[in-house]
C-alpha cells in the first residue's frame, strides 16, 4: 500500500515541510485511494478532485516560493456533510438539501482554508445526523472497512470510515450525542468531542443547537490535536464561543502521561449491557493505566442512567424547531401535493413528507410533542431538570478525579439492517457518550483493541475547558496500547485497512 496513504497527518505535514514529498503527491494519493475502495466504503457523497488539488498545487507552489505555512498546509481532510461549504455541495444526507449549495463556509472550514488544507470531498451521515448506524442516510449506508457487512457508527461514519480506510488521515465529524466518538470507537479510529464552545458551531447545519459540537477524526491523537488547533477558538459568530482558545493540545498530546493522574472509573458506564468482549479490552487499559503510574478511582454518577432518557426529549425538541426552517419556501427541496388546492401549508407537508426519512419524521413528532403546550413542563422541564443532575454528578466526580474512563460504546460494529428496525436498540449505542453532550465536558475515544477481530473504543472524559488533560492521557493510553501491540491498530484491519 502507498505509504502516503498509511502516514499519519503529523508525519505527512513532516515530510511536506522537508521537501520529501508535494501536496499534490499526497492529495493525488488519496485521491486514488478513494477511487480504488470508495465503491465499497461509501464514505463519500462527494468528491472535490479539482479544487483539492488545486490548493494542494498551489501549497506546492507556496512552498517553493518561501512563503511560511501552517503546519497542515497541504494536509487533506474530509468534511462531515453536515458542514457547510462553499462551491461543494452540502446534503446533511437528506434529500431535502440534495443538490443545495451552501452560499457561505462554516467558521471551521474557513479555518482549513487558511491553513491550506486540500479538502477531498463531503461524508456519508445519518440524515441530519440522526442515528447511530449510517444506515439513515437517503444516500444508501456506509460500510465498516474491518468487516463491510457491518455499519461504520452514526451519524458520522463517513468521515471515521474514511479516515479507518485510508482515504484521508484526518476528518470533521459533528457530535451532539456521540457522533464523532462512537464512530470512532467502532472504525478503531481517534474522534475528540472539544468543550462545548470550544470550536465554532457556526454552519454546522444545526441539529440539537445546545448539545452540537464539530471536532477531529483522525488516527493518531496528535492528529486530533493538531486539527482542533486549526479549528478551534472564539468565533463572534456563534453565540455559544469561549472567548478564548482551551489549552495548549498539540503539546499535551506530544507528552503523553499519566503518571500520577487521578483516572474515575465510572461506575455507571460498565457491567449490564456491555459486551464482554467490550468489557475485557477496558479491564486490560485499566491495567496498563495502573502499571504506568496512574490512580484509578471508582466514581459514582448516579443520574446518567437518565440521560439517555433525557437526551431523547432535549435533543428532539431542538430538532423539531432547527428543522422548521425546510418547508419548501426557503431553500432545500420543494414537492407539490400530488392534487387538490396549492395552498402553503401543503406544499409544505409535501415537501416535507417527501424531502425527511423516517428517523427525522420520527424525531420531529416527538420533540413537537414534548414541546406543546400542556406537556412541556413534564417532558421537556424534566428534561432540564436531569441534565443539572447530570453536570453536577460530573462536578462531584471531577472533585475526585482529573479525568474519567468508560467504554465508549457498550458494543462493537453490529450487523448493517440489525437495529434499523428498532430504534430504542439504536439509542443505546450513545448511552456513554451522551452525558458528555449533556453536561458540555469534552470527550475522546481511542482505539483499545479487539473484541472478536472487532474494535473496541475507550473514552476519556474531562472537566470543561481541560481538553488539554484528555490529549495527554489519551496519547499516554495510545502509547501504552501499541507498544503491546507492536504498531497502531488499524495496521491489522483485515479488509481494507490492513497495511501489513
Ligand atoms: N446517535 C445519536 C443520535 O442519534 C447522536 C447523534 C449525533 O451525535 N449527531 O441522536
């Protein structure tokens, strides 16, 4: 395999600055890559050919003339679909936006155009980012490059496939409920959810505006670190922004270490409806953590066994108002009622019967619900009420702790169609990563082994602001894992990850 395609984004953006390789050698080898396995992954809804080598020609061109370049300049990365950007299309995986064309950049995507980054197309999502499987996309389910019968994770498992797959060393995802994490988790690939705030949540097509945070995918996580520097900081247009940047990432993730760090191990997030396998491999880093210095600590946080509960009333409520805004009228797809009078309210609920699937459907009437007058104070307040509860178990065990552990996911990469018809069985892919969303801490997931020939992903939780401390015991983890294994875990993806 192209050793281009197996580097690291660290190790790439090395040997662009030492002249060993160009940005259109690099951009053109992954360009190939998805050429040769994307029929099969269906990560992508689009691909940019021309314009990222474009960017890529002219970092080369830059470069030759002297000029100072950031660090990942001639880098490529992939772009959740869900984000918006100039001259590509943006579909959020749903036929409503299929053909639309954004008239501005996300403040993230400005940020990868500053630092010269090719960008190499758009990923496959659950529509709207609703799911846990991919499998809701309208653009047909992305496949997991470990076993292709089975789904990459939600909603963003085009970009962890395609990051898993060697189709790019790095990638945006979205996470409002897991969706940069448990994809990672399953891909056996690296997904940081920052601090809520922490990187500009403007044109992210908004989903649950209060839980909704862009972050990294990538395969190492110093590659996660070096691109939420690029993306991360005060944005004056989003509300939510932190005034200032959260510690220095790349530095923490270049010194990894526990050594004396407090790690919570929550005892919430294990035991009942956790597979062994997914259990087992959690044990063995527990261990390592120990043997390398750290204190484990067992931590109590009671109400997250209701946040789920929760989530599913705060997130659809948001959505059903976010998603208001496609009625034909604006922008997006319009659909005619197929008689009878023209009138706006139906066109309306035709575009909208036709233009949203299912899972949308079904989460715009739950949140309508929760919402309406009468129920409101027992759906939605309680809802409210339990994500205080939430923040302060994550108070009380922060008190103890200077970061905690879980499982990311409770299971491995299930079969592609297994729960599609079950939606509660989908839900519970998120019970780990959702009390992060909830409470607005920062999460990330790394790569922790095998269970069955599938990955296991173990997530690190801080307190916010402190994404720093996740880089650093993340990268210590990281370390501690592939010296036992002699090499990265996606080195033995058997399918089409496999670089050995
Ligand atoms: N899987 C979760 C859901 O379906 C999370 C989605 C997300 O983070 N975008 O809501």
């Amino acid at each position: 395999m192209n050793e281009l395609i197996t580097s690291s984004a660290a190790a790439l953006a090395d040997k662009l600055a030492a002249g060993e390789v160009s940005a259109v050698e690099v951009t053109q080898a992954h360009l190939d890559r998805i050429s040769e396995v994307d029929g099969a992954v269906n990560a992508f809804l689009h691909v940019n050919t021309d314009e990222a080598l474009q960017v890529a020609a002219d970092v080369d061109k830059a470069r030759a003339a002297g000029e100072s370049l950031h660090t990942l300049a001639g880098v490529p990365i992939a772009i959740k679909d869900l984000i918006v950007t100039k001259g590509q299309p943006t579909t959020a995986g749903s036929k409503m936006l299929e053909g639309w064309m954004s008239p501005y950049d996300a403040t993230v995507i400005t940020r990868i155009r500053a630092a010269r980054m090719p960008m190499l197309g758009k990923t496959n999502l659950d529509e709207f980012a609703m799911g846990s499987s991919t499998e809701h996309s309208a653009f047909g389910p992305t496949h997991n490059p470990w076993d292709l019968d089975r789904i990459p994770g939600g909603s963003g498992g085009g970009s962890a496939a395609a990051v898993a797959a060697f189709e790019a060393p790095l990638a945006l995802g979205t996470d409002t409920g897991g969706s940069i994490r448990q994809p990672a988790a399953v891909t056996g690939s690296v997904g940081v959810k920052p601090t809520y705030g922490g990187v500009s949540r403007y044109g992210a097509i908004a989903m649950a505006s209060s839980l909704d945070q862009i972050g990294p995918v990538s395969r190492t996580v110093l590659d996660a670190a070096l691109l939420q520097e690029v993306i991360g900081g005060h944005d004056p247009r989003d509300s939510t922004s932190l005034p200032d940047p959260v510690g220095n990432l790349v530095e923490a993730a270049r010194n990894g270490t526990v050594a004396g760090m407090r790690i919570g191990v929550i005892k919430e997030l294990q035991g009942e409806g956790y597979e062994a396998g997914v259990l087992a491999r959690f044990q063995e880093s527990l261990e390592l953590l120990k043997d390398a210095g750290a204190e484990i600590v067992e931590v109590s946080c009671p109400n997250f066994k209701y946040a789920l509960g929760a989530y599913y009333l705060i997130m659809p409520s948001e959505a059903s108002s976010n998603l208001a805004k496609y009625d034909g009228v604006r922008y997006g797809l319009r659909a005619l009622p197929a008689d009878g009078p023209m009138t706006i309210e139906r066109v309306m609920g035709a575009t909208r019967a036709a233009g949203f699937g299912e899972e949308v459907k079904r989460r715009i009437i739950l949140g309508t619900y929760a919402l309406s007058a009468g129920y409101y104070d027992a759906y939605y307040g309680s809802a409210q009420k339990v994500r205080t509860l939430i923040q302060r178990d994550f108070n009380a065990a922060f008190a103890q702790a200077d970061v905690l552990i879980s499982p990311t996911s409770p299971n491995t990469a299930f079969k592609l169609g297994e729960k599609l018809d079950d939606p509660l069985a989908m839900y519970l892919n998120d019970v780990a990563t959702i009390p992060a969303n909830m409470a607005g801490v920062p999460g990330i997931s790394i790569p922790g082994g095998l269970a069955d020939g599938l990955p296991v992903g173990i997530q690190f939780l801080a307190p916010v602001r402190e994404d720093a401390r996740l880089y650093r015991a993340g990268a210590a983890l990281e370390g501690l894992l592939e010296q036992k294994w002699g090499g990265p875990l996606l080195a033995s993806a058997p399918v089409l990850g496999g670089v050995k």
